[in-house]
C-alpha cells in the first residue's frame, strides 16, 4: 500500500468513493429511520454535498490535507484531516475505504498516517468522529483500537 498527498486527479475518484461509501448509510439507514421530511431538510443534497465538501478538503494554505492510500495502482480510501496550530488540535474531517478494500488495514494505515502528519505540524491532541448507529459501528472500532477514547453524545431530530 502506498499512502501519497492529494493531487487535483483524484477529486473526481474521491468524490465517487466518498457517494460509493457513505450511499448505504444515507439511503439505507438515515431515511428509513428519519422519515422523508427530516431527511430531505438533513441530507436530502447529500451527494451535491460532498461533491462541494470534497473539493475544498486539500487546502494547505488552511492546514488542511487529503492523504490517499493506493493498493496496486487503485485508490483504496483516504482521509482528510486539519490542523488548528493555535489549539495544537488535528481532526480527521472525513476518511472513506472503498468496499473491496475494507478489513484490509487501509484505514488504520490512513489513520496512523494523518496522526504522523498532525505531529510534525505541532498537534498534540486529535478529534475523530462518526455516527453512532449500525452503519458506523466499524468506525467506532476502528477508532477505539486506534487508541480514540468516545464522548457519548446524542443527537435528536423532530419533524416539526
């Protein structure tokens, strides 16, 4: 695995990883719990969101990077992350492994990676989140073994 810096070729393949991986979770979890109301207000967009969202993720002028993890010449995942050197604070803003990569180790060599690169820009701490349903719960493990500690927090919706 080859884990390399953003270059603007990858936009289109990151952006149709990223609707690839998080589709199940929007159509297959949030809707259905939700209802079409709410969902069209939360995320009724969210293909046009990260298609927007995914584009303004590498901006090293703003501490932020996109790391790409390769396996045999195809991009496996990425992650993005920022730094905000006055809080000496990292976050992993968004990490995305392809289906026919996962349970491979890509996203812990991502991970670990943007940790790294967090370090030598004088971060001391990181944030690193997800979702606390079924969808994310490989997300949750993820992070607990990457050393993570959880903040149980709640999030409520209501159809007014």
């Amino acid at each position: 695995m080859l884990i390399r810096a953003f270059t603007q070729q990858d936009l289109t393949p990151l952006t149709e990883l990223t609707i690839a991986t998080f589709r199940p979770f929007y159509e297959e979890s949030f809707r259905p719990l939700m209802g079409e109301d709410v969902f069209t207000v939360q995320h009724g967009n969210w293909r046009d969101d990260y298609r927007k969202q995914i584009a303004e993720l590498h901006a090293p002028d703003r501490h932020a990077y996109i790391a790409v993890a390769e396996v045999e010449g195809t991009i496996a995942g990425y992650v993005a992350w920022n730094v905000d050197h006055a809080r000496k604070k990292g976050e992993v803003t968004i990490l995305a492994v392809s289906a026919e990569h996962r349970r491979h180790h890509v996203a812990t060599a991502l991970c670990e990676d943007a940790f790294d690169q967090m370090r030598v820009l004088d971060a001391e701490v990181v944030e690193i989140g997800t979702g606390g349903d079924q969808f994310h719960a490989p997300a949750r493990a993820l992070y607990e073994a990457l050393g993570c500690t959880p903040l149980p927090l709640t999030v409520y919706f209501r159809q007014l």
